[in-house]
C-alpha cells in the first residue's frame, strides 16, 4: 500500500504541475512572450531595421498641475488626461500581442496602478512580464539636468524604481535612460545612469548647431565617458532624430493633424502608395546618420494616446505596408520595438568604431536666438525651497531610521515628502518653467511635504532626547527663515536649539535665530554660556510688504563639533545678566572693509566691494549688480524670439544698476556684515564670520520693476585678476568641481551667449 499511495502522489502532482503551466496568460496571448533582451524581436541582418517605439511624454506638471494631468482637468488649458492614456494603452496591447508601448514617469504609473481592480492588475502586471508594457528611465518623473543636485537625482531614480521593483519584479525594471525633454544633459546624469546599471542612454534634445553636425558627421550615437574618475564610465548614448515627437506626415494621435493611412481598396482618399513612399524616404534619409543597419522612430509626443486605437491602429498598417515592399526588393524592415530592444540590435550588430564625448551637452540652445539658459535662474524662491526639501529628507529618513521605537505614521510621512522631491526634480518644475498656478501648487505640495515628515523628526527627537510624557517638547522648524522671521523664537523666553547633523562627518556652523530685541544667554548642553550677539536684521529685509514678523534682529551663535549623524541641543534664554548678548549697531564707516585671521573683504569709496586679501596678498575682487533688458517678440520666428523663463536673450548689452551703493557696517566678534543697498528692489548682506574661510553674500532681488513692459534680466558680476585661459569650474550637480569651457560655432551666436 505504501508504495501504490507515493506513485498515486507522484501523478497527483504531475497533473497538477501540468495544469498549471498550461494556465491561460491574463492577456489572453498564446505566444511565450519574455520581457528584456530575451523578448525582443529579432532584426533582419541584410535589411534596414526600422525600430518603432510607442510611448507618450507625461510631463508631472507643466501648464497643468499633477493631478490635473493625470485627471485630464482643465481641458481648456491642455487636452491631456494621464489616466485616459494608461487605460487607453492596455487595452490596445491586448488586442495584438506584436504591440508594445513604454512608460516613464513612475510617478503617473504609481497613481493609477493604484485605482486598479486585482483583475487588470493581473493583466498589466502580464503585460510586463511578456516585455509587452515595457518601462524606461523609470524614476518618479523626468528630471532636469542643470539645477538639480545629484542626491535628489538618486532619491527620485530610487523611488521610481523601488515601486517597479515591488509592483512588477525584474521585469519592471529599466534598462535604458530616457531623457528626451530636458533642456541640455549633464555628464554628472550619465555618471549616475552608469552607476545605477543602466545599459544605454537616449536623449531628445541636442543643440540645433551640435545637431546638425553629428547628422554630418554619423555622430548621432557615441560612447559617453560620463567620468574621469570612475572606471568602466562609458555609456552608450543615442540622439533621437525627431527629438521625441514622430517623423512629418506620421502623427496618428487624435491631438495631430497627419492624415491617417487610408486603405479602403475604393476609396479616392486611399494614400497607402503615397504614405508608404513618405515613410521609405523619411528611413532612408535617416539612415544616412546612423552607423548600424537599425534606426529608432519615436511614435508619440505630450499626452499621446489618450485614443490608443487611432496610433496603433495606424502603426498596424505602416507595419503591413511597408514590409508588403520587401516583396518589390524593398530592403526596410519595420516592427514594433522598444528602446531596450533597439540597445540590443546595436550592441549585437557587426562591430562599430563609435565617436566618443567626454563633456556636458550645455548649454542647449534651438535657434540661434534661444539658448535655453534662463531656467538656471528661473523661479529662485522655489529652487531655494526644493533644496530645503532635499534637505528636510535626508533628516527625515535617517531619524525615521534611528528612531529607537518605529510608529506606523512614520513610513506614510516619508512617502509624503519623497512623492514630492520626486516630482519637484521635473524638468519643468526646479527649471521654474511652469506656470504660475503650478508653481502655486507645488510650493503646496512642498509644504506638506514638510509638515508631515516633521511628525516624524517631533516623535524621533522626543524619544532621542528621553521622553517623558509630562516634559515631551513640541520640536518645530523655521518655516519662514528666508525672510528672518521664525515665530517660536520670536514669542518665546526660553527656547530649544537642537542641530541634527545628517552628514557622515562632524560639522560646525554658525546659527542665526530671529528674535525680537533684548538680552538672550546661549547655553550648550552643558550648561556652559556659549558666546553670542544680536545682529541687526537688514532693513531691505523687515521692509518687505509679505513679511510678517516682529523679529529686529538675528541671535548669531556658532554650533560646534555636531557628531556625524548626531545632534547637539543649546538653550535659548531671554534674561538680563552678565554674560547676555553682544549688541552689534549698524554704523557708518570710511575705507569699509570686513574680516577675520584669514581674509579681509574690501570697499572702495562707492559701497562696492574692490579686492580681497588673502594671506597677506591683496587681489582685485569686484561685484555689483547688473541687468539686461528682455528681448520682446511674439515668438513667431527667430528673430522674434522674447526672453523668458526657459531662454536667456538681452536685447542690447547690459547696464549698471548703480554707481553707488549705500552701506552700513556691523562688527562683532562672532561676524562682520557690510548691508549694501542698491535700489528700491536689489540689496545685499556681505559677510564673514570669525575663524572661516570664505565670504558669504546673501542677496535680495525683487520685486523686479516691469510697469514699463520691459523684462528685467538681473546678473551678478564678479572681476578678478584669475587668469583662467577661459576655463571656469562648475559643481557638476554639487558632486565634483571640474573645469569646462565653450566653443561657439559662429560669430553670430557669441553675441546671444
């Protein structure tokens, strides 16, 4: 009996195991369709391979918010409805399993995976695993590469992926980079793309003159060395021909205008002859560029396939035709493809000497009256803002991490503030190149963002700082130190100063605690009086029309030697006794100059800074405050191209915006401060503190003047004797400092530069 009962098992189990394997796909597809390379459609080596790629660029903000986007709100504004788009795509994919389609933006993806019943879960999740629904790039949104820093760069990439990694497993995860809409790349970009294992990258906007070149020149796809420093650095990058957008005459979105592909064998609209014999030419053409027998052909653009059946539809019949000619000795092949399978088909083709690059791809410019250099300044309030929240983070996530008990709100907080960096790293969003209602609501994300991780660091701290229930501290933060104004310090007697350092290395800084005037004692956790003094708040500053605030002055202390990822508490009283704070006034000085042991800032007779000393050698430093008067123009051609958030263009060269400036000196033992005053609307704070080695300037500027219907654009200038042979150094997205330099192609452009 025994032994009949384990072969009676044995069968029982190999029924069971063959039932399962033949379980129909949720998609409904017979084929053994693999995601990755495994998956991908084979090319034909005697044939142009012509790789079609459907996807759709979803901006996370722009000139609609987030949600507006995603709920296609505010159609008067922009027909685009995000979830239209997802709903849209899978149902199209099912219809014919050669399809496929790729998404980016993980923060979209993220939303309406979320919506969806366990059943069309199970299908998508199908669709990803078939390498069907394929995800590129894959971070939260599509970041820019100039006025990010590099650890928001990471945060949001590791976001992005953590949710495909934890929704769809080793097939959600992304194998290229696709950065097609950032105005200019970053070696530091490709640095990073490497670093995560990606295997190639593709970019969508290349300056119209380095364009135009590497058409010529078959340097449209090169090996990037994205670092000096880091071996194996390389990194396949590929330039898309049409940007991202599809090529003339191939737009088949209910948002275009091209003719579909008309087929009706009575119809006297059919084109099949004329629309086949455009898209021939067009790969053709194409093909001159390329250095492999495989071409990439994005078929999308912003908010496409809201109507997937109209693209796929007439993708369907541009496959038929045009591969119907390799019957008539036609030697083009076309398929639907995926970025991903396209880094396959050229890594396997016959071996190819590619050119190389080893620099930035800045700055980009369009035209040659738009080089797309005014979002490095754009919206500076927010682009301040967004660095707080980055970091506002770090602390977040390592006190949520350290905290020696773990409470349940912790996890969803964090997620709060990460969902908005993520967002806030959109190429239209730290470029401050949305519009005025966006910009509104992300400063609403951010904020909340910031309220509900500080539950997190309240709770953490009161357990790091021995809790008891009858002296638990309500911990808060300086919403509005911008404009020197905190409410806590202002209204109360006796304040906690904790400093949290998040860095892996000790750190001294100098804090500055708006008060109200009077006589405050600064006590470290010892006890001991720690010396310091009440600085004048600038008046440019408590002028200000929003500023709310009773704050005079600033209580200037030096917190020192905070542990690496530790804190250090100081004590805040508003006492009158001997050791109380210095008071520094504000004064009128001759021969104006600032310092400490190791340097000496300098003014001369106009409140301007003249020079610098240095270990005992004087050198040449000026400063002061320029602007340039906006181009104005209806954009209709170059040569009415205005000046704006996204391009920089002067319509004339630049002027003063003051001869003389006026000052006033404040001198302490802990910091010496020169308030400059330029007009109605630019001032500025020059100072250095006792024992460091550097000048810090602090600047105001605004409300910008514009009732005569001229744009302002305001510089700062800065000449020195640095002979630099024109090489400047750059912070490479705050990672390394490194040196480059531009070379313009013609006379023309360098007067716009």
């Amino acid at each position: 009996m025994g032994n009949e009962n384990r072969i009676y098992l044995s069968v029982v189990l190999y029924v069971l195991c063959f039932l399962a394997s033949v379980r129909p796909s949720p998609t409904g597809s017979k084929h053994a369709f693999r995601c990755g390379y495994e998956g991908c459609p084979e090319v034909k080596e005697n044939m142009l391979n012509v790789h079609l790629v459907a996807h759709t660029h979803d901006d996370v903000g722009w000139l609609k918010t987030v949600d507006q986007y995603y709920y296609g709100s505010r159609s008067n504004i922009q027909k685009a409805g995000v979830q239209y788009i997802l709903d849209s795509v899978v149902q199209e994919l099912l219809k014919d399993p050669t399809r496929r389609f790729i998404f980016v933006e993980s923060a979209f993806m993220q939303k309406w995976y979320s919506e969806q019943s366990s059943e069309m879960r199970k299908i998508v999740r199908a669709l990803v695993d078939e390498g069907r629904l394929e995800f590129i790039g894959g971070a939260w949104s599509m970041n820019d590469e100039a006025a990010v820093h590099y650890q928001s760069v990471i945060d949001q990439f590791t976001w992005g992926l953590r949710f495909l990694n934890d929704t769809f497993g080793e097939c959600g995860r992304p194998r290229a980079g696709w950065q097609i809409d950032p105005f200019g790349h970053a070696r530091e970009q490709g640095s990073l793309f490497v670093q995560m294992g990606y295997d190639g990258l593709f970019q969508g906007r290349l300056d119209f003159q380095d364009k135009n070149n590497r058409i010529a020149q078959q340097a449209m796809e090169m090996m990037w060395k994205t670092s000096d420093s880091l071996e194996g650095s390389e990194l396949f990058t590929s330039g898309l021909y049409y940007i991202y957008a599809p090529p003339p005459g191939f737009c088949f979105d209910v948002l275009c205008n091209d003719d579909p592909i008309i087929d009706g064998p009575y119809s006297s609209d059919n084109n099949v002859k004329e629309k086949i014999d455009l898209f021939l030419d067009t790969v053709h053409n194409m093909s001159k560029t390329f250095l492999t027998n495989n071409i990439i052909l994005t078929m999308g653009e912003d908010f496409h396939y809201q109507d997937a059946n109209m693209w796929f539809k007439n993708l369907d019949k541009l496959i038929k035709y045009t591969n119907a000619r390799q019957s008539e000795g036609s030697l083009v092949n076309v398929f639907y493809s995926t970025p991903t399978c396209y880094l396959k088909a050229v890594h396997d083709a016959p071996q190819v000497e590619w050119p190389t690059k080893s620099d930035d791809f800045f700055p980009y410019a369009s035209d040659p009256t738009a080089f797309w250099t005014g979002y490095y300044t754009s919206r500076p309030t927010q682009k301040r803002y967004e660095r707080e929240g980055n970091h506002f983070l770090q602390v977040c996530k390592q006190l949520s991490a350290i905290a020696p008990t773990k409470e349940d709100f912790y996890e969803p907080h964090l997620t709060v503030l990460r969902d908005v960096m993520g967002v806030m790293q959109h190429h239209d969003a730290i470029t401050g190149t949305e519009k005025q209602h966006v910009a509104d609501d992300y400063a609403r994300m951010l904020y909340e963002g910031f309220e509900t991780c500080s539950a997190n660091t309240r709770s953490v701290l009161n357990q790091l700082a021995g809790e008891r229930d009858s002296i638990a501290l309500d911990w808060t933060y300086c919403k509005q130190a911008n404009v020197s104004a905190c409410e806590v310090t202002e209204n109360s007697d006796n304040v906690v100063v904790l400093l949290y350092n998040p860095l892996g290395h000790s750190s001294d800084d100098f804090v500055r605690l708006p008060v109200k005037e009077g006589s405050y004692v600064v006590r470290n956790d010892r006890g001991q009086t720690v010396p310091s003094t009440l600085i004048p708040i600038p008046s440019s500053v408590i002028d200000l029309p929003f500023r709310e605030s009773g704050a005079t002055h600033e209580l200037v202390f030096h917190g020192q030697q905070i542990a690496p990822v530790g804190y250090r508490s100081y004590y805040v009283s508003k006492e009158e006794s001997e050791t109380s704070s210095a008071h520094a006034e504000l004064r009128q000085e001759e021969n104006v100059s600032i310092g400490n042991e190791y340097l000496t800032v300098h003014f001369d007779e106009n409140g301007l800074m003249s020079s610098i000393t240095v270990n005992g050698e004087t050198h040449p430093l000026k400063q002061n405050f320029l602007y340039y008067e906006g181009a104005l123009g209806n954009n209709e051609e170059f040569r009415n191209r205005s000046s704006g958030a996204y391009i920089f263009r002067p319509n004339g060269t630049e002027k003063i915006v003051t001869d003389v400036v006026a000052t006033q000196v404040v001198k302490s033992d802990l910091v010496q401060e020169v308030h400059q005053i330029f007009n109605e609307w630019i001032s500025q704070v020059i100072r250095v503190y006792a024992g460091q080695e550097h000048v810090e300037l602090e600047w105001l500027v605004g409300p910008i003047p514009i009732e005569d219907g001229i744009g302002k654009e305001i510089i700062s200038r800065f000449e020195s004797d640095i002979k630099s042979q024109g090489a400047f150094w750059t912070d490479s997205n705050g990672q390394t400092g490194r040196t480059d330099s531009w070379q313009l192609l013609s006379r023309h452009n360098q007067d716009h530069h």
